[in-house]
C-alpha cells in the first residue's frame, strides 16, 4: 500500500518533534489519513470496538488491582469489600467482569466477519495469525481473570483445565504430572497457584496491546479488506481517509456496542456468569456443575466430546490450530463469501455449530447431548479440514465486480465518482 | 471536516459540534469514577473516629489508643501536672502556638490546649514532631525526661506535663487532635 | 448475504418457535426444584427496595436466622447507610452493641470481647467453619452475605425453550433467581412423599436440590414480632427475609440502577448524535 500523507507540522514545535520522533506523523498516517474502501459495513466497526474493549479492561483492571488481594484467604473478600464499601468500586468491578464477556461477543463476530469474507486469504495471512494469536492471549487472560475470584467455579475450573496437562503422561511417563505440579506450584491448587494467576493475568494484556499494534501493522500493510473481497485499485475513486468517515462511523458502532454493554453491567450483571462462583472456593467440595464461562462453551463442549483425554486435549487446542491454518486450507479463488453460492451454507452451517456447541458445552456430556456434541464437533473439524479445501476447487462462484467503484457505482463507473474531501485540508499556512 | 477557517459554522457542522461537546461530557462524567475509587473507602472513613471511655483511667494515668493510624495519648493529668503547666509563662515555650488540629493558631497556654472544665485531661497525638517517633512517658515507669511529662528517646527531645516541646530538636509542640467530650466520662476523637 | 427462499423458511421458523413456546410452558413444571416467580420491588429498570421490607427481613435475620449463620462481609454500620434498610443511628448503635465483638490482644497478651460498635463486621454464631459442623450435626450453616446471588435454580423446561429463557430473562431483566429459589426454600419444608426415605437428620423440601436438607424447618408463623402491622405468616417472613438478603448481596442495587437508566438514556442520545454526524460526513460520497 503507497504512502498517501497530509500531514505536514506546521508549528515550530511539531516540526522538531517530527524530525526527532515522527509520533504524530505516524498518528496521522495510521487513523487520518489512511485510505480505507468505502464500501465497509458495519461488521467491519468490531475492530474498533475490540480496541475500545481493550482499553477499558486494562484501565479496570489497574483500578481493581489497587483493591484485589492474591491470597487465597483473603481474594474473595477483598473483592467484597471493594464492591461494597469503596466508592464506586462495583463499577469499576462489575465493568470489568461484563468487559470481558463483551471483549468476546466482538471478538467471535469480528472472527466471523474475517471467514465469511475471506479476509484471511492471501495477502493477509499473517495478519489472520496474528489475530488468532490474540484469540489464545485473550482466552489465556479470561480464564486468569475468572480464577482471582476465588469461588467455587474458579478453583475448580483451574483444577479440571491444569489437570488437562496431565494426560501428557500416556505420552511421556510422568511429563504430564511434572508439568502439572510445575503450574500448581505444589501438589493441589493453592496460593502458589493464585499468585502466579494474578501476576499473569496483569502481565498479558500487555502482551495483548502488543500484538494488537502488530496487528494493525499487518493490516495496514495490504490495506483492508472489503465486502467484495475485490482489491482497491483507485484510492480517489473507492477509498476514503479514516478520518473523518471511519472515526465516526466506528464511533457510532462503539456507542451502540455500549449501549448493550452498559444494558448487562447495570442491570444484568450476573446474567453472564454462574450463581456458584459467589460460593467460595473449597478444595474439598466439588460443585454439582462445572461450567466454564460462556466464551469457553464451544471448546468445553469440543474438550468433553472425544471419550480419551489426551484426544480431548489435542482436538480443544487443535480447534484453534485448523483456525489458524484457514488461509491455506480453503482454496477458493474467491475472497468474499457473497460470490460464493455453495460455500455459504457450510459458512452458516459453521455458525451454527459453533452456536450449538457453545449450547451443550453448559449441559452435562450425557445421553443425547453427548451424541449431538460429537456430531457438531465432527462438522466444525470437518469445515474446515475437508469443505474448505473441496469447495473451493469445485465451486462455480457468482461474478464479481470488476472492481470496488464498480460495485459501489454500477457497470458504467468510468470517471464518475467524485474524491472525497481528504482530512483537515484547512489552513494550509505557506 | 470538509470546511475552511473562512467559512462561517454552518448547521450541516452544527451536528459534529454538538457530537463531540457530548461526547467530551459523557467521557468526564466516565472519568468522575476513576478517580473517587481512590479516596478513603466507607470503611476507612467508618474509622474516622474513635470513642474512649474516660472512667477506667485513674488519675496520673495514661492511655495510648489508635486513631487514623496514629497513637493517641489520653492522660488524666494530677493536680500536681497540672499547676505546673500553667506556672510556665508563654516567653519561656519554645513553640509559642497551642497546635490544635483544624483549629487557628491560639498561645500555647494549657487553658488552649485542654477543653474547658476538663483541664485534667490531655489528649494528643503521640508523635514527636521532630522525625516521627513515639515518645515516652505515658507508663508510670518511662523515662519523662527533665520536665516531668514525655522524652523522646530517638533524639532526646523533652516535652513538658502539658505536651509542649521545652527542650530538644523538635520544633512544635505535641498537636491536639479533634475532640469533644460527649459526656463527662467519654470522648470522640475524630 | 441472501437466503434461498427466505420467506417461506422465515415461515416454517416461526411455526416451529410458536409450537415450541407452548409445548415449552407445559413442560415447565413436571420435575425438579419447584420455585415459582415472585414479585420484587428491586426488580427491572426502576428497581428500588422497599425499606420497611427489608427492616422487617432483617428483624427475621436477627431472631430466627443469625443463631446459626453469620454475616461476615456486612458491617453493622451498613444497616444506616443509604439504599438499605436505612436505620437510625440509635438503632444501629444498638444493634452493634448486641453483639460481643473479639478484640485484643491486650497488654496481657489476651484476646477479649467488647461491646460491637457500628464500624464492626457483623459477628458470626460461630467462630469457624469446624465450630459450626460440631455444633450442626456435621452441617455447616453458610454465611448469608451473598446467599441471594449465589443460589439459582433449573428451569426444567425443555432443551428447545432455552433460547426462549435467555431472550425472556434479557428483557425481563431477571436477576432475582436468587431470591425466588429463597423463599421457594423457606415455604418448601413438607412430608416426604410416599416411597421417600428420609437420610437420618434430614428434612424434605420441595425446592431444595435432591429435596434432602439439613436444615430443619426455620420458620413458623407468629415467631417473629412485626411492628408495621404486616401479618407474621410465614410467607411474609420467607419474602421479606429473602429480599434483606437481596440488600445483603448487593446493597448498591439503587445506585446502581439509578446509574444505569442515566448512562442508558445518555448513550442512546449520543447514539443519536453520532449518527447524525456519520451521515452528515458520508452524505456526499458514494459508497
């Protein structure tokens, strides 16, 4: 993608700054200036939001740590006393337990956004892995977070999960138990375990903002994708400068966005999660129901559906690894799904079992919710192991514009279309 | 924005006005939260005060009770104590100031540094004002240093039977804190 | 992203959502736990909690509950705050002074008990989780602080009506899943049914899961004095007891919902705003 700047300092002050640390230059180019296809829908808002997301959990976050006690005697309470007795201090925690739920609601659909229309194909690969990287650090994250709560379902999905590790023993005699104990920091979960969640848990958002910056480096790279999946061309003619068109637009989804979350952190904050983590936790006494949170249901669900639990292990991670590797199984010369008539219903067919997955990952893996859960989780490998690549090559797809102002303009988009007004050209002092 | 600087604001820009003064309100208002979280807690401000029950103390005792994370010392003065407090003449105090908390600046006289009608009684924060240590004196065998009230032992400043630095490098009086008597037998410090 | 005859799946996806509510509902009530909806002030948009409810609730706490099960994240202090039973001073001195308080050591090295005061944490019936099995048969009675979120119940109704509940609950904006298992508790002691054995120490309860508590019956109408007239049945306790346990569990809920309808319409306006203002910028381009 060329260059294509406005910016040019125009104080004294900002030209040495420039010339010393080009920041704003950089500012400038990244969420001013940058061309972006003019024909991006709303579901392309979710990145934003995702940022947005990111930030309000990491300024809660320091908040609560200022309050959070990592000691297994004292972590539950102290979170009681922060919602009750410091000022505001159930907002601050209320929103950041619904955060995160909201941080995946964005996450899954933005997820979606990029198979549905091919935004992880070539050349965007890396970007695809980048941002299936991010996933892993934020469910990594989620489930840290969940586990300083100290109630009965943090512990005891700390004790199932870590304890997952331990089938590596049918691998290696004893790897998976060292393993374990090397987690635990002793022979249960306890204190030792606790510390290290927190310590973690605090690291890794950074580790998030990180790739995040990589992330929007590897987009910014290419340039966006589209709803046609057909490559910009004319900058003047399909594109706009992000500002002011995808500032505003971004805004007005995120305001939306918030609308529901502000919906769930007033009024329904226990809706998202389990009535049994206001239990708290007790090593001797397991709880009827082990449920993870809702953004781990498809992977509970995926986890409990092979009857080995090494096999479990391999197809829960394995689950992220086929994600990771969508831009070299599909083999369809066409990005977008919209020209894609066959694929489609296997791309709805995905949804759906995602969906159902996540349902029966909150149900005991029993009688037929167990049969139904292998055969969901059979289609999700089977999606993207055998469909992508087979419907790919056989596919007759629909015809594609021949170009994004031509499906914006019509077949006859041949010098009309006017350049949008670039951002501030006002006062251009000589 | 597709204006120039010479182009009078016009209702089309209106919007994006009115979008950002709301916008810019909603995010202080957002920001109002951040910052109180980190001001005393109900808890904190729960303990602000503290009650003492004045009939257990014997005349020529002393108490030393916490409040706000400081010592508090509560003395019931001897009439002995107390005449010698207020033969000292003001000239001779080395900090001339009574040194009552929240309160203006008053002479350092004992009347000034008791409540009236309760002059057998001395509360006050058990701080040495020169570096910070917690001077002795409030047990019947501590050290009292030359003017039969507190000694300091980090530095050897010595405080006299109504409080006031007499001797040493400290440079105030020991402060008064807020108090008042709810009856004649208990105090609220605080 | 278009459907293949969209209309006429739309159609066959509505019979089958109509068909499914209804054999939905029938299925509601055939097994498991049997607790019904109650009627709460606190609940929906413009909940609020009815002080005279809950100083009642907590005369029930005080008189039947707390000689088994403490209240150890309350402090007394908490009874006069704003947004809860809202007590007076003298009251919640009193109330303090009640209850004898561990304090120490003192200069002899000893623990001692004093009068409660107001900035004290409620004192538990017992001084620790071992104490309270001796005393209870090997039953620990829970601490009740947040007993009203930390208890739900099954819905039992059939698998397709899940979506429908969630759906239900959003809109409804039902958190009191809490409350409604509570008094659904308290009013559930009854004789076992026929071909039931009852374990030893155990009594039945209706809503209790596996209808085996350890709890025997707390309540009995006239055991607790109300002032305010309110007859002293036992229904009356298990509500008003169930909704001071609500306050217990989330004493912020007013400010929070007064919060939350002032951020929601803001949000909504600037929603607006915002709108206008993409458009505006988008108005003259074609995209």
């Amino acid at each position: 993608m060329d260059h294509y700047t406005q910016y040019q300092p125009t104080t004294g002050f900002t030209r040495w700054l420039d010339s010393r640390l080009p920041l704003v230059r950089m500012a400038h180019e990244t969420i001013m200036d940058y061309p972006t296809p003019r024909n991006l829908n709303y579901m392309w808002t979710f990145g934003g939001v995702l940022a947005f997301c990111l930030g309000v959990q990491i300024l809660t976050g320091i908040v609560l740590a200022m309050y959070y006690a990592a000691n297994t005697q004292l972590a539950f309470d102290s979170i009681e006393h922060l919602m009750r007795d410091v000022n505001y201090g159930w907002l601050m925690r209320y929103t950041h337990q619904s955060g995160a739920s909201m941080f995946f609601i964005a996450v899954y659909i933005h997820i979606f956004r990029g198979l549905y229309y091919g935004s992880y194909k070539a050349p965007r690969e890396i970007l695809w892995i980048i941002g299936v990287l991010i996933l892993l650090v934020m469910m990594a994250t989620a489930f840290m977070g969940y586990s300083l709560v100290w109630g009965q379902m943090s512990f005891w999905a700390v004790t199932v999960i870590t304890n997952l590790f331990s089938s590596l023993d049918s691998i290696v005699n004893g790897l998976g138990t060292a393993l374990v104990q090397w987690i635990w920091g002793g022979f249960s979960v306890d204190n030792a375990t606790l510390n290290r969640l927190f310590s973690l848990h605090y690291l890794l958002p950074f580790v998030l903002a990180g790739l995040v910056v990589l992330h929007i480096w590897a987009l910014h790279v290419p340039g966006n994708n589209n709803p046609t999946g057909v490559d910009l061309r004319d900058i003047h003619r399909e594109a706009v400068p992000f500002h002011p068109y995808y500032t505003t637009k971004d805004g007005f989804a995120l305001i939306v966005f918030c609308v529901l979350y502000a919906y769930f952190v007033f009024y329904m904050p226990g809706y998202l999660g389990d009535a049994t983590n206001y239990v708290q936790a007790n090593p001797l006494q397991t709880p009827p129901h082990i449920v993870p949170e809702w953004y781990f249901l498809p992977f509970y669900a995926i986890l409990r559906s092979i009857p080995s639990k090494l096999g479990g292990v391999i197809a829960m991670f394995g689950s992220i690894v086929v994600l990771m590797l969508a831009p070299w199984l599909d083999t369809s010369r066409v990005r977008s799904t919209r020209y894609r008539p066959l694929y489609r219903w296997f791309f709805w067919a995905l949804v759906v079992s995602c969906l159902v997955l996540g349902w029966l990952g909150g149900k005991p893996p029993e009688g037929n919710y167990l049969i139904v859960g292998r055969i969901f989780t059979a289609y999700y490998f089977l999606h993207f192991l055998v469909i992508m690549p087979f419907v790919g090559i056989i596919e007759t797809p629909k015809p594609q514009p021949r170009s994004i102002a031509e499906s914006i303009l019509g077949p006859s988009a041949r010098g009309a279309g006017r350049m949008p007004h670039p951002a501030p050209a006002a006062a251009e002092t000589r | 924005m597709a204006i120039t600087m010479d182009e009078p604001v016009t209702r089309r820009d209106f919007i994006h006005i009115a979008a950002t003064a709301f916008t810019t309100i909603g995010a202080a208002a957002a920001l109002w939260p951040l910052i109180s979280q980190m001001n005393p807690d109900r808890s904190a401000l729960s303990l602000a005060s503290t009650e003492l029950d004045l009939a257990p103390i014997q005349e020529g005792q002393a108490v030393t009770v916490m409040w706000r994370g400081k010592p508090i010392f509560v003395r019931h003065r001897t009439a002995d104590e107390i005449q010698k407090a207020k033969a000292v003449p003001l000239s001779d105090l080395k900090d001339p100031i009574a040194r009552v908390v929240d309160a203006p600046d008053e002479p350092a006289t004992d009347e000034n540094r008791t409540k009236a009608g309760k002059e057998q009684w001395l509360v006050m924060i058990g701080i040495c004002t020169h570096l910070g240590c917690i001077p002795k004196g409030q047990k019947n065998g501590d050290e009292k240093g030359a003017y039969g009230g507190w000694f300091c032992p980090c530095h050897g400043s010595m405080y006299d039977t109504a409080g006031r630095i007499r001797q040493g490098p400290a440079p105030q009086n020991l402060a008064i804190p807020p108090y008042a008597f709810e009856t004649d037998t208990k105090i609220k410090i605080g | 992203m278009k459907f293949v005859s969209q209309r006429s799946f739309v159609r066959l996806a509505g019979a089958l959502m109509v068909l499914a509510f209804c054999g939905g509902l029938s299925a509601a009530e055939e097994e498991g736990q049997v607790v019904e909806k109650q009627d709460w002030t606190f609940n929906g948009l413009t909940g609020y909690y009815d002080k005279a409810q809950l100083r009642r609730g907590f005369m029930v706490y005080k008189n039947v509950c707390a000689a088994c099960h403490g209240l150890r994240l309350l402090s007394y202090r908490n009874l006069g705050e704003p947004g809860g039973p809202e007590f007076s001073e003298a009251n919640v001195t009193q109330f303090a002074a009640d209850a004898q308080v561990t304090d120490g050591p003192n200069d002899d090295g000893e623990m001692f008990q004093r009068p409660g005061k107001p900035s004290d944490r409620f004192v538990s019936p017992y001084p620790n989780e071992k104490a309270a099995a001796a005393a209870q048969n090997g039953a620990v009675p829970p601490d009740l602080s947040v007993m009203a979120k930390a208890r739900s119940y099954e819905r039992h109704a059939a698998w397709y009506m899940s979506p429908v509940i969630w759906v239900s609950d959003l809109f409804t904006t039902y958190q009191e899943a809490g409350p409604d298992y509570i008094v659904a508790l308290l009013r559930g002691y009854a004789e076992p049914p026929a071909g039931v054995t009852l374990a030893s120490g155990m009594n039945y309860n209706k809503a209790f899961p596996g209808y085996q508590i350890a709890m025997p019956k707390p309540l009995s109408d006239g055991q607790v004095d109300y002032s305010d007239g309110t007859p002293a049945t036992v229904d009356n306790y298990s509500k008003d007891v169930a909704a001071f346990l609500m306050w217990t569990a989330e004493p912020k809920l007013e400010e929070r919902k007064r919060m939350g309808l002032k951020v929601l319409v803001y949000l909504v306006i600037l929603a607006g705003l915002l709108y206008l203002s993409k458009r505006t910028i988008w108005r003259d381009v074609e995209h």
